[in-house]
C-alpha cells in the first residue's frame, strides 16, 4: 500500500481487513450480503472498525431504509499530521 496509510490498515484485525477486501471486490454490499459469508459478530465488529477508521461508508437506501449499504472510501494519502 504504497502512499497509503497502511499503518493503520495492518493494525485492524484480520476480520476487519477481509471485510474491506470483500467490498472492495464485490461492492457495494449490504450487511445481510456479508451476513451470509460471515457470522454476524465478526461482520458487526469488523464494520465497526473500518468505519471508525474512515474505510468504509455506510449508508441507507432510499426505498428502504432498513438495508445499509457498504462502500469502501478511496485509501487516503497519508498525512502524517494526522497521528
């Protein structure tokens, strides 16, 4: 991840990082999607954690507002007056 800050991408768990992966490949998904491949702590904590990190959005649809849907953010530069 060159120009990223990957620092703090390799400090999620791993739970986290297949997660964003998944997204990355097969997104946009919703949370009943990543329900269906993983268990539903591990996708909770894992959404917890990209969110709090700013790797992901996470949004409602317009026609129903039960469904999120999960988005990755484009990986941002780093910036290291940030830390």
């Amino acid at each position: 991840m060159t120009g990223t800050e990957s620092g703090r991408f390799d400090d999620l768990p791993p739970s986290a990082k297949y997660v964003y992966e998944l997204v990355k490949r097969d997104g946009p998904l919703t949370r009943q999607e990543l329900l269906q491949k993983l268990p539903e702590p591990t996708v909770d904590r894992a959404l917890d954690h990209l969110q709090n990190e700013d790797f992901i959005d996470k949004t409602r649809e317009s026609e129903d507002l039960r469904k999120v849907v999960i988005t990755t953010r484009a990986m941002r530069t780093y910036n290291p007056s940030r830390d």
